[in-house]
C-alpha cells in the first residue's frame, strides 16, 4: 500500500502552511473536532427540548387531573343533588296519594263500631275453659300475637304492662285486666304460654285454643293474621296490632294502636274508662 499523504519535506518552503493548514490527518481530526462539537451541541439542545417537553407535559398532565378530579366532585354532588330531588318528589307524591285515597276513603261513623263477640278458649295457666262470659263484670285489655314475635309482641306487651301500672297508680279507676290470645295455637301450647308470660304484667292471661276457635275469635275482633301452611316449624305470623278495651258486659270501648307510646294508651284508657263509668252511673 503506497501512502501519497505529502510530506513537509515533499513541498516547498511556500506551500509549506498550506500543507500543514491541509494536511489529510489534520482535516480528518479537525473534522471529527467539529462533528464531535456539533453533535453534543445538538445532543444538548435535544436535552433541553426534552426536558420542556416533559415540564409542559407534566404542567398539562397536572392540569387535567385537576380538571378531571373538579369534574368528578361536580358530578358527583350534581348525582347526590338529583338523588335528593328524586327521593323528595317521591316521598311527596306517596304523602298526596295517601291523603287523596283516605279523603276518598272516609267514612263517617256513628256509634260504636262492631268489634267483639262471644268465645270460648282455654286458660294456659289453669288448662280450663274460659269463655267471654267469664270476665263479664270486668274491663279488659285484648292483645292478639304470638309468643315467637321476635320484637313487635315483646315491646306491646311491655307498653301494655307500662299503661296498665299507670292507670293503677290512680287508684280511683277499677282493674282493666289484661288478655293475651294467641294467634299460632299450633305452637303456643299452654306450656309455652305459661313460660311466657312470666316476663310480662302479672295480671296477664294467656288463651289458646283450636285452630277454629283462634280464627272465630279473630274475625270478631278484626285481627287480620296470616301463617305459612304446612309443617314447617321456624316462621312468623303477620298480624294486625292493636289493644282492645273491652267494658263491664264485654262490649267495645276503644282501641289503642301501635304508634301510641303507654303514656298515651294510659290517658286515653282512664279518660275512656271514666266516660263509661259516668254513662253507667246515669244508667242506673
């Protein structure tokens, strides 16, 4: 290989700077030198377009979940406010047809209504026979229900003890006896009755009875009751709740419903009780 790169010595003393100023090996280091600088400086400006890229990327980045985060809290109380709309229109259309089917329902009654009537049951303390007749000569205080009644029984019963103790704290008001019939005498056996009713007023009197007479009972009185049929054991019994004050010849006197607190069922009690001793005295 013959190298025709010229030497200082090839040339003369002239062209001597212009040999070293173009030298082969010169140019070529030279030339590296300015694509060596060229290329940081490019890579350089490169970093600095990247770096802004990813500055304004992240800023736009921020600002959108920003934006995205206000949107969903907007969406979200706008959902909650709709909600609110909704469920409010709801209740207040339910209140307006309740107020326009009882305005359409209502009927003026005169007199005592038709509820009570004659029966016959049994006596779970004693196993014996008890018929309406029996407490003629005495008020009473009729519950029908259920001695499984997870919680609606249990808390009248209370109520009914609560109100009795308080018309017998008056003292000038005669005893209003209180009667428990159940409405499931397939369990409620005069057993499980007498169990039970150790948790309630002392003067409570537990009747249960055959199938027909629990339902002839209950027609009399209005109690609406429905149990499942069949053999199965573990169920409940919806049923009616009310108290029924029953007077000296087992005729109605009143009825306390269950949104009344013993307080309540008390006072209307002894106002409904001195009423019909007044109306007996002028009887007599």
């Amino acid at each position: 290989i013959i190298d025709h790169t010229p030497t200082m010595a090839s040339v003369g003393p002239f062209l001597r700077p212009l040999a070293r100023t173009f030298h082969p090996l010169r140019l070529r280091l030279g030339l590296r030198a300015r694509i060596r600088t060229f290329c940081n400086k490019a890579n350089s400006e490169s970093a600095k377009a990247t770096k802004t890229a990813a500055a304004e990327s992240s800023k736009a980045s921020t600002t959108t979940a920003s934006t995205e985060t206000l949107g969903a809290r907007w969406a979200s109380w706008k959902s909650v406010a709709a909600m609110g709309v909704v469920g409010a229109g709801i209740v207040l259309y339910y209140n307006y047809e309740k107020e326009r089917v009882l305005s359409e329902t209502k009927i003026t009654v005169t007199g005592k209504p038709a509820i009570g009537g004659p029966y016959e049951l049994i006596d779970a303390e004693t196993g014996e026979t008890r018929k309406s007749s029996d407490f003629h000569g005495q008020y009473t205080l009729l519950y029908f229900g259920f001695s499984k009644c997870p919680d609606i029984c249990p808390t009248e019963l209370k109520k009914m003890g609560r109100a009795l103790d308080m018309v017998d704290s008056r003292g000038d008001l005669p005893v209003v006896h209180p009667i428990f019939i159940t409405i499931d005498p397939k369990r409620d056996t005069p057993e499980r009755l007498r169990a039970y009713k150790k948790d309630y007023h002392k003067r409570l009197i537990c009747l249960t009875g055959p199938n027909e007479e629990i339902g002839k009972v209950s027609k009399a009185f209005r109690v609406y009751f429905s149990a499942p049929a069949g053999d199965e054991e573990d169920y409940l019994v919806d049923h009616s709740i009310f108290f029924y004050l029953m007077g000296t010849n087992g005729e109605f006197l009143e009825y306390f419903g269950k949104n009344l607190s013993a307080e309540e069922v008390a006072h209307k009690m002894m106002r409904v009780l001195r009423s019909d001793i007044a109306e007996q005295s002028m009887k007599a």
